[in-house]
C-alpha cells in the first residue's frame, strides 16, 4: 500500500515539474515577444505622439461610423475593416489623442500576438529580432496609432503563415488552423486583394501537397473576411465585377507598371507618391531596402543548410507576391503599401543576421558581430530621422486643415453645410460639414445637387489659389484663406409674406 502512495506521489510531482517546467519555457518564449510590442508601443506614443490629426484616408474610415461629421465618401478600393477597427472609440468620442492611444495600443498587442504565431518555427532570439525590425521601421511606427489598413493587413499576414507553417508540421494542432481563419479573415477585412495576393503560395502549395483541411481553413477565412465588401459590391457598386473595374480605374488602371523606383523615392517620408517626381533620397536612407532581398537569400541558404527550407521559403514566397502588385502594377506609389511585405520578410532576415553573428557552436563572430550592430544602430538612427521629418510635415499640414476649418467657420461656413473642390474630404471633416465631388474618383454628387443644397445650407468651393472654379461658383464671393480661394454661395434670397 505504501509502495502504491509512493509512486502516485512520484507520478504528481512528475506532472507539477512537467507543468512547471512548461510554464518556465512558455514565460522564456513569450517574455521577448511582449518586450518588443511594449516598446513598439511606447516608441509611437512617444515618436509619433496621439495630437497627431487624422490625415486624408483616416478621415474618410473614421467618418463611416462617428456621429460627430457627415460621412466621406467611400470609394471602390476601400474595405470597412478600419471603420470597424475605430468603432469602439470614434463612435462614441471625437478625440483624436484618445482614437491614437487606443490605436498604438491595439497594434502592439497585435504584433505580440502575430510573433507568439511562430513559436516553434524559429528560435525566440530570431522572432524577438524580427519583431523589432519591423516594428523600428519608419513607416511601421508611423502608421501604428493610426486608422489605415496596411499595418493590420501585416499583422494578419504573420498570424496567417506563421500558423499555416505550425499546422503542416502538427496537422492536430487546432489552435494554428483556428490561427489561419482569423489570419485570413483579418487580412480580408481590411484589404480583401490584398490578402489575395498574400496567400497566393499558401493556396498553391495547400493544393499541391493536398492538404484539404488547411485549403479549407484559409479559403473560408478569406470568404468571412471579404464578404461585407462582396455584398456592398453588388448593393452599391453594380456587382464584384464592376466595383473591381471601378477600384482598378481608382488606383490608376492596374497592369504592367514599373514602380520601384516610386517605392524609393517615397522612403524618404512621403505619405504618397503620385505623381512621385521628387528626387531620390539620400543613399542612407534606402541602403536598408536593398540589403533586404540579400539578407533573405542568406537567411534562404541558412534553411537549406539546416534542412528547414519550407518555414523560410513560404513567407519568402508571400512576401513576393504581396509585393508584386505594388511594385509592378500600379504607377504610384506610398510606403506603406509594403508593410505586408516587410513583416513577412523580417523573420527570415533575424534569422540571417544571427547566423551571421554566431557560429553554428553559438560563440560569437566578434567582428560580424560589431559591424552587424554598428548597421543596425545606424538603420534605427536614419529611421528615426525619417520618421520625425514624415510626423512633422504630416502635423503640419494637418493643422492647416484645422486653421482653414477656423477660417470657414468664421465667414459662417459651419454644419450642416456642404464644401466642394480642392481637398473637401479632409477640410469638410475639420470643418463639420460634408464633402461632395460633381468629378473625379470621389464623384457623389452633381452640379444641380450643390446648387439646390446652397439654397438651404452653406456650400463653400475650395481651389488652390489663381485657380479657375468651376462654372457653378464663378459668381460667388472669393476669399484667401493662406492659400487658397474659397468661393461662398451667398445666402438664398427669402421670399416675404404678405
């Protein structure tokens, strides 16, 4: 009977050491991780800063679901995924600094979570490093606290391969394939061809080895990501065909385009680059854009040499492909078109860089290993630099918005009124009132429209100055406001009663 005890005792301590020792790894594993998304979070707030005004796009997702502006008009290309992703903040406040917060927030608990996706494919030392590469980059650090789509698409790119690779390598693991359809889905809800192109290796290869279950998982994660904007095709658009056409007329007319030069041009701090005929920055500022693709390929040789080739050349893959329309099929170009990309290939490139700096013995390279950090301390200094420069432009011409809002309101331009013309999306916004277009990608309105609102409302005409208006604002009274001629429809003569 004591020998029975004895060994239920044994077996008891076996399982809490087993636990324990479980835990200890997991705290080792994740420690890191969440390290590299508490800074990431801390750097926005502290480099990007929440006073930062929302911007032209942001104003478009933001208006979709607050109460406090009329609604932008929502153009072909875009998905509700970011109108959603606000919700919980903008509709209920119309604080700026709080929407950021909350942003930077989110997106660092997002990229944590992104990371714990590749557990078990890499060491924790080439997650972390990834994790931080890409989180230091200038334009992921810009675009984190704020409402745009890219970095999410980024995010859901590393859940969704991270735990594709996990499920082909443990096909019981239900946790990855619950991963992919969230991964998917996310992706899908917030760019829907953009998540296309992303998983484009992972539909090929799931259909060449056969793996029913995870071609399954990931279409479904796709459909349930991209059905809203599916529906709202048919409903608003003339079906998925014509809102594709219309989405495609939008960007430029998609097809063979040579772009890269664009991208360059636009790592020096540009938002948007269209046209993009400004000069090429600095040497330093885009030397890191070509180490990338050489750091990838040496990480792709450190798999082969170690025979794990597959967890390196899948992301490698999905990379390509979510890079290849930004850089070949669109004649313009932002940096943040990218991000997807440049998630995807941080991994791989950490896991180049620490082979490189320690022997297959794990000793230190001590000359590698200087040069390797005397790079990178360099690479955070210029990305640093860029990303103050892209903060502080974008504030101020974000603050003119407002300061042309003042202007309006007080030559009694103020809600509900209407503005049309030179950027009526984002002055409207800071102004109270709605925008409207009789031409061009943001058309939703007509001349006779504008005319019958300026019998019962304000309707002010934006254009640069010395520019011609249109016909229907040619008679109105001008005023410079900085520099621009705004035209104020004069107030509808009241009819008097007898």
């Amino acid at each position: 009977m004591s020998d029975g005890a004895s060994a239920l005792l044994v077996r008891r301590r076996r399982r809490t050491h087993t636990a324990a020792s479980g835990s200890s790894r997991r705290s080792r594993v994740d420690g890191p991780l969440a390290a590299v998304a508490a800074v990431f979070t801390v750097a926005q707030l502290v480099l990007v800063r929440p006073v930062l005004g929302l911007g032209w796009d942001e104003i478009v997702y933001v208006s979709q679901v607050t109460p406090h502006t009329p609604a932008a008009f929502f153009s072909a290309p875009r998905s509700r995924g970011v109108s959603l992703l606000v919700a919980p903040i903008a509709s209920w406040s119309s604080s700026t600094p709080l929407l950021r917060v909350y942003l930077a927030l989110l997106s660092g608990l997002a990229l944590y979570l992104a990371l714990r996706a590749w557990r078990g494919l890499f060491p924790t030392r080439v997650l972390a490093a990834g994790g931080a590469f890409f989180a230091s980059l200038w334009v992921t650090l810009f675009y984190g606290p704020q409402a745009m789509p890219n970095y999410w698409v980024a995010i859901g790119a590393l859940i969704t391969v991270g735990c594709f690779l996990r499920a082909r390598a443990q096909p019981s693991a239900r946790a990855a394939l619950w991963g992919i359809a969230a991964g998917a889905a996310l992706m899908a809800w917030m760019r829907p061809t953009d998540a296309v192109w992303v998983t484009v290796p992972l539909l090929v290869l799931a259909l060449v080895r056969r793996h029913w279950r995870l071609l399954l998982v990931l279409v479904a994660g796709l459909a349930a990501g991209a059905v809203e904007w599916v529906i709202e095709a048919y409903v608003g658009h003339g079906g998925l065909g014509q809102r594709l056409s219309d989405a495609s007329r939008i960007q430029g007319g998609l097809g063979w385009q040579f772009a890269v030069d664009d991208q360059l041009r636009s790592l020096g701090g540009r938002a948007l680059c269209r046209p993009c005929t400004v000069s090429m920055p600095h040497p330093v500022v885009t030397v890191w854009w070509f180490a990338l693709p050489v750091l990838a390929g040496v990480g792709l040789l450190v798999a082969a040499r170690a025979r794990r080739l597959g967890r390196t050349l899948v992301p490698l893959a999905c990379a390509a492909t979510a890079a290849l329309p930004y850089l070949f099929m669109i004649g313009y170009a932002a940096p943040r078109f990218l991000q997807p990309a440049y998630a995807l290939l941080a991994i791989p490139v950490a896991d180049a860089l620490w082979h490189l700096v320690r022997t297959p013995g794990r000793t230190w390279r001590p000359v590698v290993a200087t040069l390797v950090a005397l790079g990178l301390a360099g690479h955070l200094a210029v990305q640093i630099a860029v990303l103050e420069g892209a903060v502080s432009r974008n504030t101020e011409s974000r603050r003119d918005w407002d300061r042309t809002a003042g202007a309006l309101h007080r030559l009694g331009v103020r809600p509900p009124c209407l503005l049309t013309g030179h950027e009526a999306i984002p002055i409207g916004y800071y102004t109270g009132c709605s925008s409207g277009a009789t031409s061009g990608h943001n058309e939703n309105t007509t001349v006779a429209d504008v005319l019958r609102t300026a019998d019962r409302l304000p309707v002010a005409h934006i254009a640069p100055a010395g520019g011609t208006p249109p016909r229907y604002a040619r008679t109105w009274p001008v005023h410079r406001i900085s520099d621009l001629d705004v035209r104020v429809a004069p107030p509808a003569p009241r009819s008097s009663g007898h």
